[in-house]
C-alpha cells in the first residue's frame, strides 16, 4: 500500500512513514515487509477457490496485498469503519468489484458470515486484544466459516515483545501457578508513553504454542507455528527477534 496516498488521505504514521496510527487505540497497520506467516497467505490468496477474509484488517494494507496477487474476492473487515472508508479510497474501479467491506467486530462478523463460505482467513495483529475466553471463542468461529481444507493464519504479539520485556518474572510465575492466560497484561504495566502503545487497557500477549492449543481445540490441523521477528518494528517494541507469535492451520478436508 502506498504510504504516501494514506498520508494525503490524513493518516498519521511514525517509524519512517511505516506504521500507520489507528483511530480507535487499537495499534498501528504496518505497511513494511511482511512476515513469512502474512506472505503465505497472500501467496495462498491468489489461487483460492473462494472469498479469502483480511479480519481486522485496519487501513488494509494486507488485504491490498491480496488484490494485487490476484485473489478473486477479499473482505475487508474491521472494528472502525473509518479504516475502511479510507481504504476504498486507496482502490482501483477494479480492485472495488473484488472486494467486500465488512464494518464491525471481527467475532461478530464471523458469527454473521455463512457456515463454510470462506477458503481463508487471515487474523493478524489484534488477538491480543482479546480477553482468553475471546480468543478461544473466535478460533471456533474461524473453524466455522471455513469451508473443508480452508486455510487459518494467525499473527499476535507474544510474552518477548518489548513493550513487557520487563514483566518476565510475572509471566513466569503464572505459567508455574498453571494459568490459562499468563499473557494478560494491563496497559499500566506496559512500557512505552501513551502515545507509543495506543492500545487499550489491557493486552493478551499469546505464545505459539498456545496458539496452537487453541487450534486444536477448534479442530483444525496445525501446519506451522513459531515466534515472528519484529525487526522493522520501532525500538520500544522490539526485544529479542520473537516478538509476535504466527500460525498456519487448516480445516480438515473431510
């Protein structure tokens, strides 16, 4: 996506015009190089045999992406229907016969959409808005709208990224204590100013492996998973090159 168009459309970036500040808190769209678990999915996207979902999809740089790999049909879908107003701004008359917007709360939208419509489904960078029940919950509405052999990729911040780097003893104590979801952090306990986090009160910061626990409960087949590198990403997020947490899964095909 064009940085540029975004700026004269009147949104804000930082990092070197890379991160794109939401209208809402609810972080920043990313218009840098995408990780290898997005590049699947838009490599995936320009072959599927049906519509392919960007799920909180902000601005929609990714769900750009996908249009110009080729993809047939792409919702767009986010939370602020603002984003999306600025994002068929940036679309082509073509471009707009193959996309669907989708205003409104990700968990809500797959409760909407049809049983099995979807050969895909990207999740990137906002399960760690989630509280745990949440999270658990949209993995069975992710496994619901997706037809057999439909393909999940999920991209969340994890328990290295730089703005906790400083509760590891906390989330080492809950992870002994047994919890569910160490990862719950509040923003007061995140580090950065209130300019930088642009987030809410709270955080789910989600390991892979939980990523994967959660798949399966879903019933999916999990194909890869691992920490994702920030590398690009301002300082104050970045710790140690396993900053988020991606994962590729599958519907069974029968």
């Amino acid at each position: 996506m064009d940085g540029g168009k975004l700026g004269q459309l009147g949104q804000e970036a930082i990092n070197n015009g890379r991160l794109f500040k939401t209208v809402n808190q609810m972080g920043f769209m990313n218009i840098g190089p995408s990780d290898e678990y997005v590049s699947e999915f838009v490599r995936f996207s320009a072959t599927a045999d049906g519509p392919v979902a960007d799920l909180g999809c902000a601005f929609g740089h990714k769900a750009k992406l996908m249009l110009d790999a080729g993809a047939k049909t792409v919702i767009a879908n986010d939370i602020a229907k603002e984003h999306l107003d600025v994002f068929e701004q940036t679309l082509s008359e073509e471009e707009r016969k193959r996309v669907i917007l989708l205003p409104g709360d990700a968990i809500k939208a797959c409760s909407e959409l049809e049983a099995g419509s979807l050969a895909g489904v990207l999740a990137a960078n906002w399960l760690h808005f989630l509280e745990g029940s949440d999270v658990r919950k949209v993995f069975g509405l992710f496994y619901r709208v997706l037809k057999p052999g439909g393909l999940l990729v999920v991209v969340t911040a994890s328990h290295k990224c730089g703005l906790i780097k400083d509760q590891g003893e906390l989330l080492r104590q809950r992870i002994e204590a047994g919890d569910e979801w160490p990862g719950w952090i509040s923003n007061a306990q995140i580090q950065g100013t209130t300019e930088q986090k642009m987030i809410p009160g709270h955080m789910q910061f989600i390991e892979p492996e939980q990523l994967v626990r959660e798949a399966k409960l879903a019933g999916f087949e999990v194909k890869k998973y691992s920490h994702v590198a920030r590398h690009d990403y301002p300082e104050f997020y970045r710790f140690d090159g396993r900053e988020a947490s991606g994962l590729v899964a599958f519907k069974p095909a029968h």
